[in-house]
C-alpha cells in the first residue's frame, strides 16, 4: 500500500526540511518527490510581460501539470515514482535544522508499534510505502491535491518568507532541458512582483475570505483536529495548517507524524500518547538560528 504525505507552503516555509526529516525517520519505507523537480524546460516558462522576466512561480506555467499528474498516478499504482525521474534537489544549498537527540528514534518506534498492532488487527502482512511530496504548489491542482492521503500546509509571514529567501544563494531549478539544473537568483522587485503574488494566487482560496496571512483555512476543506475521536478518520484528507514560525521542527515533525499515522487506526494515539516526550534541545549554529530551509 502507498500513501501519499503532502507537505507544502510558500518558499522557505521549511517545507523540505520537514519532509527529509519524516523521510529520516521512516527510512527505506519512504521516498521525497520534489514539486520541483516537475518545472517545465527553460524556454517553456512564461514571461511576465508586464516586468519583463521569466516567472517561474505562477501557478499555471511554474510547473508541467501533466506530468505531475502523470507522475502522481504512477506513485499511486504502483508506489513508485516513473522511469526515467530525476531530482535536482541535491544542487540545493541547504541549512540544516536538527532535531533533538532521541527524537527519530522514538518516532521509528512509534511507527513500528503502530505498524505491528495493525497487522494483528487486520491481519494483513501488507507492507505500507509513504511517498512524501514537497512543494510550493501542492494545493493548486485539484488532481494532484486529490491524490494525497495527509495534506500539511506550513504557513510563515511574509517577512520571515522574504528574510529567508534573502539569504540564500539561489536555486537550483529542475529545467526539463539541462541535465545539471538551472541556477536561479532572484533579479530585484522578484519578490513582491513575482514570488509573492503567485503565492497568493495559489492559496487564496484555501482561506477564509482569502486571508492567506492570518485567514483560517475553510471548514470544509481543514482536516479533524487531532484531538477528535478516532471516529474523525473520514476528514484526514483535510488540510492541517501548521503556523510554522510559531513552532519548533521538533513540533512540525510531531505534527506531522501523528497525521500520518491516524491513517493507520485508531490505535495509533493510543500508542502514541498525547503528548511526546521532552527531548533535549539540539545545538544550533549561528546560521541554523537564523531560518529554514526550502
């Protein structure tokens, strides 16, 4: 069996941390497919005509749809990602945000507990695959969106966003037509003409009077808070929002993982308990104090 983890938001939200972590955890029962890695070729992204540049984050031309999807049915059917998929992701300088010692281990335990007492209620010997997808359009494509098991939507104000992408070096983007990747840098106004603008455009109506700052995601499309019964199965294909500035990776990873493994019964919070344990705070350089990743 093959779930699909969703974990999207703006650029620099820490989206792709989140999701090497979970990857971390749940080792070679799991594999990142990154929404990047699905850019169109160079000379197929549009230009914004009216500043002049290739934008590479409007909605409809920032990525080629129909291999996405393509793409996402394969993982689905089979739970494996399309002959021939490469990732540029690797090019990417990345600061690393680590999480306290003990954590993964106490994760990979509560993954096995959990994993054990389905097979003794169900009797399957099934073995379950989690493809972990990461992107900063996930919840624009209905077909995609619709694919996914968990959706996890990290959201970070603006000028956190504009802070951390400010102090990166570039990007490498995943262009169809270079083997190597593409190196972008931001050329100046990028951002609040560009960046931004496609954000909104994106997620605007996920939220409540299309608030994305401070709107609350629409109660039809939020998943069951995890404090519900375990009866609230049927909404985890709801979207849960994470106010990722207000919150440790040690807290997203926790988040994170006990979403996921509501999927598997309601067995899984009581092995879990509601509360994890305090870990020790991990040492952090000067440079990881100071942002997120991708």
């Amino acid at each position: 069996m093959i779930y699909l983890v969703g974990v999207g938001g703006a650029t620099c939200s820490g989206k792709t941390t989140l999701a090497k972590h979970i990857h971390r955890i749940l080792g070679d029962k799991s594999y990142i497919v990154h929404q990047d890695d699905f850019a169109p070729p160079v000379d197929l992204v549009p230009m914004n005509e009216e500043f002049g540049v290739q934008d590479w984050d409007d909605p409809p031309g920032a990525i080629d749809w129909p291999r996405m999807r393509a793409a996402v049915d394969t993982i689905k059917a089979t739970g494996k990602l399309p002959d021939g998929h490469t990732s540029h992701d690797h090019l990417n300088a990345q600061i690393e945000v680590p999480l306290p010692p003990g954590m993964v281990e106490f994760w990979q335990e509560r993954f096995l507990e959990v994993m054990q007492k389905r097979r003794e209620s169900t009797g399957s010997t099934e073995e379950i695959t989690w493809a972990i997808l990461d992107g900063f359009l996930l919840f624009y494509d209905q077909h995609v969106s619709d694919a996914m098991d968990v959706r996890i939507m990290l959201r970070v104000p603006e000028a956190e966003l504009i802070a951390r992408r400010n102090a990166r070096p570039g990007y490498t983007t995943a262009a169809q037509t270079d083997p190597e990747g593409l190196i972008w840098k931001d050329p100046p106004h990028y951002w609040e003409r560009i960046v931004y603008p496609a954000y909104v455009k994106a997620h605007s109506h996920l939220f409540i009077d299309g608030d994305v700052e401070k709107g609350e995601i629409k109660p039809e499309l939020a998943a069951a808070p995890l404090s519900a019964s375990h009866g609230a199965a049927q909404n985890v294909r709801g979207i849960r929002m994470l106010e990722a500035h207000e919150m440790s990776m040690a807290e997203l990873v926790d988040a994170t993982c006990r979403s996921m493994l509501r999927l598997l019964g309601g067995e899984a919070e009581d092995l879990v308990g509601t509360e994890t344990p305090a870990f020790p705070s991990p040492v952090l350089s000067d440079a990881e104090e100071e942002g997120e990743d991708d």
